[in-house]
C-alpha cells in the first residue's frame, strides 16, 4: 500500500434558507416563464445539504488528508453562519445575482477555496431537494471571491 | 465508457492512535477518536468500476461477481472487525477513513484487474452517512 497518493475526503453540511428566483433584467412575465413556482414572489426555501470534497495526500502521521474538526470550523465560519435560517437574496452575493443553486454552490466554491485547513479544494455539491442537485469543480468563481472580502467589511452594519 | 457502482455496508471497530506520538499528543490530535477502548460504525463501500457493457449480456461486470469479490477481499477482513487489531494493514497505521479507501483499493484491484473487464476506478467509503473518503488510484 503506497502512501503518498491523492484521497478525496467528503463532509456533508445542512442548512435551511429561503430564497426566490427572480432576474430583475426579465420581465414579471418572463420570471414567471422562466422560473414558474420557484418566481413566487414572498420566496420559499429549502434544507440544503452542502457537501465538501477535498482532495490531497494522506498525512502519514494523522492518516488524514485534512483535519474534520479544522475544516469544520471554517464551513460554520465562512458558510453555515452566514447562509443557515437566512434568506439568500438579501446576502451580498445574490445582489445582482439569482440564486439558483447553480450560482449557490458556485458562491460556496469562492467562500471556501482559499480557507480549507489542507489539501486544495475540489468540489462542493449542493443538494437543493432530494431529487435536485449541483456540482461545482471551480472554473469562473473570481468575482464571487471579491464579493466575500466587501462582505466581511459590510456585517458590521447588519 | 460506463461507470457501475456496487454498495455493500460493514460494520467495524477502530480508534485513531500513532504509536510514536505521547498519549497526549493523541488525544490532542485524535479527540474523542483517540480512546482506546475504540468505537464503532457501520461503513459503507462503493466500489465503482468503468468499462463498456458486454455486447452479448450488456454487462459491464456481473453483478454478483462483483458483490463476491467485495465479500471475500474486503467484507470477510473488515466486517464485524476491530480494524486496529483484527487487520494487518492497519496494525501500523492508523484506520482513518482516508486510509479504508486506500486499503479497499489494495485489496480489490489484483482481483478486478485480474478477471480483465472492467477497471476499477474508484473506492468511496462512507463512515458516516456526512463523511465519506474517495480514493481514484494513484493520482
């Protein structure tokens, strides 16, 4: 058994939020084309389950590639705190933004990719339902890491 | 190419210890993980193998081929066990859930690569239902 080689380790999260999806730039007919229910405009919401995959070596004295309780502490910090019992349309992020859970799991991607404890980050999924899901594996999530540093200085006011 | 995957469940012992670590240290590291009267879960292995179905079966392996060599290379060894001391790969390191994907793996592959169908292409076990570890081959 070689030691070195990659290992992918997973943590599934929950959180309950609210949102509605609705494109300002779209007509009230078009929203509702576009997005039907989910347009309603006092919002709904969902238990999300966020899960985390990081990937790198097996630590040969912990046998772990990264820390659960390490890594823990910075999705409650950075992720859990912020979106859980909240509304995503009123965060920062979603202010010129629809969240879909597209753009959700995206925007946790931007959150937590310079912030795991070890090893680098790999992929977040959310699970909007049981039957509805998303996977984001990087790509164009920049902006969303700008916007999390202007939010840092904003919660101060609330 | 398709990918099949095979779930099976096994239920072991284990508790998180480095020998050439003082017992402090270990409980500092390791937390509640480190007692040494061990703890338990039930696992779950996902084996998932990648190949094109058989143009006679349509099989990309036989399922219950696959569900045998689960039991024999893996189950007989893990299931019902205390990892630590029950299973020789883990005698000298510590059973973490990382190192399970990467044992499975060790254990699976000669017999998979062996009957010269599918490959495997990836472990996933499960320690909990919120806590998994992936394990691709060496990457």
């Amino acid at each position: 058994m070689k030691g070195a080689s990659k290992v992918y380790f997973g943590r599934r999260y929950m959180l309950s939020a609210s949102h509605r999806l609705h494109a300002e730039a779209l007509t009230a007919e078009q929203n509702r084309v576009a997005y039907g229910k989910c347009n309603n405009e006092n919002g709904h919401g969902h238990d999300y389950f966020v899960e985390v995959m990081v990937g790198g070596p097996v630590n040969a004295e912990t046998g772990m590639v990264v820390d659960l309780a390490a890594l823990d502490s910075v999705v409650r910090e950075r992720v859990l705190d912020r979106f859980d019992h909240a509304n995503l349309n009123l965060d920062p992020l979603f202010s010129d933004r629809v969240p879909t859970t597209e753009n959700f799991s995206r925007a946790i991607f931007a959150l937590l990719n310079d912030a795991v404890p070890n090893g680098k980050l790999e992929q977040v999924r959310v699970e909007e339902t049981e039957n509805n899901f998303f996977e984001c594996v990087g790509g164009r999530i920049n902006d969303y890491g700008a916007s999390y540093s202007g939010h840092k200085s904003d919660s101060s006011s609330g | 190419m398709i990918f099949l995957t095979r779930r099976a469940t096994f239920s072991a012992s284990h508790y998180y210890w480095n020998d050439s670590w003082s017992a402090e240290k270990n409980r500092e590291v390791f937390g509640r993980c480190a007692n040494r009267n061990g703890h338990g879960h039930n696992y779950t292995l996902e084996v998932t193998v990648a190949g094109e179905p058989d143009p006679a079966t349509g099989f990309v392996v036989d399922l219950k081929w696959l569900k045998d060599v689960m039991e024999r290379e893996v189950l007989a060894a893990y299931d019902h066990k205390h990892l630590n001391l029950d299973v020789p790969e883990f005698k000298h390191r510590v059973p973490t859930t990382e190192n399970i994907a990467i044992a499975a793996w060790s254990r699976l592959e000669p017999a998979i690569t062996a009957a010269k169908g599918a490959k495997l292409s990836r472990i996933r076990v499960y320690e909990t239902p919120e806590i998994f570890a992936e394990y691709r081959g060496w990457q």
